[in-house]
C-alpha cells in the first residue's frame, strides 16, 4: 500500500510529533508500504531518510509556507 504522512514536524527535529512520524513510517515501511513524508523544513527538498522518502516544504519561522509548490 502507498502511505503519504503530513507532519510538521518529521526530519531533525526532536518533538514528539517529529520522532512519532518517523517511528510510524519505520514501521510502516517494515510492513512493506511504501511510505513517504510530508514535512515542513528551512528549505525546500528531498531527502530519502530510514528507507522512505522525506519532501519536505520551505516555510518561514512563522510556519507560513514560502516559494512555489
């Protein structure tokens, strides 16, 4: 099954909400999904993390988005 999780925090960063996602894609993944992740980030790109894909969207110290999608 192809899983997308949106967080806001997912990638280098130590909340809950952050170390949550990505125990949840491990996981996921382990099960044999093919997991990807949307997160916010100081700058916009991929980058493959724990074995899924991580996208993450530039946003500003306000959380509000910058650039173009």
């Amino acid at each position: 099954m192809r899983i997308l999780i949106v967080s806001f925090y997912a990638e280098q960063h130590y909340s809950s909400t952050a170390q949550n996602t990505r125990l949840l894609a491990r996981a996921l993944l382990d099960e044999g999904h093919e997991v990807r992740v949307v997160c916010a980030g100081a700058e916009q790109g991929s980058v493959v993390e724990d074995g899924y894909l991580c996208i993450r969207l530039a946003v500003n110290s306000s959380g509000s988005r910058t650039g173009r999608f």
